[in-house]
C-alpha cells in the first residue's frame, strides 16, 4: 500500500548506548527491563567506595526522591530519553 518513492532519503537511527556500548548491561540491576540511567551512589560512612547501579526507567523514576536525597549522580544512557527527561529535572552532580 505505502511504497518508497525512488527520491526518499535513509535515515539511520541514532545510535543508543544501551545496544552498542560493551560496558552497558543487558539487564538492569533492579529487573529484567535494559537499563536507561547509570546512578552513581555516592560513597557512606559505612561503604567508603562509590557505587554503580543501573536501573530501567520505571525504577529510576520510582527512586527519584530517595536519589536526589542521596546525592547520587545519573548518567543518562538513552540518547533519545525524552520520557525519562520529560517529567523529571536533572539530578543535581
């Protein structure tokens, strides 16, 4: 029914960190879900080393208090995260 005309243009699709970067899981750390945001925790008193977590969109947005409260840092890994962006300000770093 719809076909390409012989002048349409290829677009490729933007690259998604999720699917390309070896150093990404395929699983989330809290679900099965692949992870949209790295968090960074912030070392304790009782873990001197920072540590990483990487959570699927539905986690993150549900830990969203509880990481700004923590001083966390996230590092978005969507290159086209507009529903994580859309409805949450950026954690302060």
């Amino acid at each position: 029914m719809f076909r390409r005309g012989p002048h349409a243009a290829e677009v490729s699709p933007p690259e998604d960190l999720r699917f390309t970067d070896p150093a990404v899981p395929e699983r989330s750390c809290c679900c099965p879900a692949r992870p949209v945001v790295k968090v960074v925790m912030p070392p304790t008193a009782d873990r001197p080393h920072p540590v990483d977590l990487w959570l699927c969109g539905h986690h993150y947005r549900a830990s969203f208090a509880a990481l700004v409260a923590a001083g966390a840092r996230v590092e978005d890994l969507d290159t086209a995260a507009a529903a994580v962006r859309a409805d949450h300000a950026a954690v302060p770093a």
